[in-house]
C-alpha cells in the first residue's frame, strides 16, 4: 500500500480544564456530547464523531457539530447506496512518538464463508519512528440496509504477533475491547443519522486525548485535503455522497 508521510512539527495542544458543573453547563449548551465523555472511561479507539454538511469550498471554512446530534436521516441512500472517499487525516503532536495506530474498516451486510460479515479495510494509520505512515485517500462504495444504515469498525493497531485468521479472504477480527463498532442509521438507533456529508472520527490515542467540543471547530477545504484547525487530536475525515 502507498503511505504518506506527516512530519514531527504539528501544533501544540491548549487543554480546556473544566470542574462537574462547567461540564453540565457545556453541555446543555450542545457544545458537549454526554455519550462521548461517558465513553472515555473506556480505552476504546474511538473518542467521537464530528459533522459538517458539505464538503467546503477551497480555501473556506465550514461549522462542525457532533454527528450524535444529528436528528434526521437521509432515506434515499437504501436505493442509491453510498460513496465514501477518505478526505483528510491529522495525528496529535502528543502521539508523534508512539507506535501503534488505527485502522478503519467498512462492514459489509453479507457474510463470509466463516460465517463472520464481510469486512473491507479501508484505511489505517501507524506510527513509527518519529512520523507516520497512513493509507491514501481511498474512494469506496457500500450498500446502505434499513436495518444497518452504515457500519464500521474503528481498531487498534496490534503491536504483538497478528491475530489467527479463521478466513484467510478477510481480516482477522480484532480484539472486541480493541474496537468501537459504528452504525450511521437511516432509522431510529446506531450512533448517528447517516446524511450527505464529512464524517469526522476522532481517535484516541493517549490518556490525555478527550472528545472534542465540536462546534468550537471548523472544517476547512486545503487543495482538496480537509483539516481541522486549531485542534490536536488525531482524526480522519470521511465524505460520504450518493452512490448513484
């Protein structure tokens, strides 16, 4: 696979102290979500998912908001399905020297010959010596069920020996406490309401990285690559449009 590079220099992070009642303050104020600080609790590879409603214009910036507080969906993705094309990745200046990574994957509503759904690995990012190595901005598509809307799951990046595989054809099927597993619904339930848009996952990656507040933020378009600035997480963003 060809990798890109991002070098050690990256902005430092500001930490935004907060006591129990400023939190609840934030927090009914919508600049928080609740799911993802209870989360945090957990060492899981997901902090929280980021929103914005179009992909920007070059050179322009568009609002961010917590993909959970989403309140519709867009049901004409179950006959057109989606595309999904990763835009643009950032890692946190406080990760740059730790090894390990993530890795995303698309899952597929038809199953192996294991028996396990089909799983596509997307994309990945893992760190090594001082940079990090990280996967194209990959173009794919999947079918979209009411049932599953969308689903992925969001990995560790092991550093022992590789998991056995039970099929060969497939991936092998991470650690359960390694993986945050996603739904973008079309209907009540999952994680968030799928719509058309950017998707933005941030990752943790060291005890100091917590959810963001993401209306703070903005989406901006750098020569087709999006970032986020002012924010020091490690993140990928992910448009997702009709399939047809």
């Amino acid at each position: 696979m060809n990798v890109n590079r991002v070098p050690r220099t990256l902005p430092r992070r500001e930490f935004l102290r907060l006591g129990s009642t400023a939190v609840v303050g934030v927090a009914a104020a919508g600049l928080f979500d609740f799911n993802s600080l209870f989360a945090e609790a957990a060492n899981l590879p997901l902090l929280s998912i980021g929103f914005a409603g179009s992909v920007p214009e070059a050179g322009h910036v568009i609002g961010l908001t917590a993909a959970s507080s989403l309140l519709t969906s867009d049901p004409a993705f179950l006959g057109r399905g989606a595309r999904l094309r990763v835009a643009g990745f950032a890692r946190s200046s406080n990760a740059i020297d730790r090894p390990g990574g993530v890795h995303f994957d698309a899952i597929f509503p038809t199953r192996t010959r294991s028996g396990r759904l089909a799983r596509f690995a997307a994309w990945s990012f893992n760190g090594r010596d001082n940079d990090v190595a990280f996967g194209n901005q990959v173009s794919f598509t999947m079918p979209v069920t009411s049932t599953e809307g969308l689903r992925f799951s969001v990995h560790r990046q092991r550093l022992e020996a590789k998991a056995e595989r039970v099929d060969e054809t497939m991936p092998a099927e991470p650690d359960a406490t390694e993986q945050n597993i996603i739904s973008l619904s079309v209907n009540s339930g999952g994680d968030a309401m799928l719509q058309r848009g950017v998707y933005v996952f941030a990752f943790r990656e060291t005890p100091a990285d917590h959810a963001p507040a993401w209306s703070r933020y903005g989406l901006t378009n750098d020569g087709g690559a999006l970032k986020i600035e002012g924010i020091d997480l490690s993140y990928m963003a992910l448009v997702i449009d009709y399939n047809s």
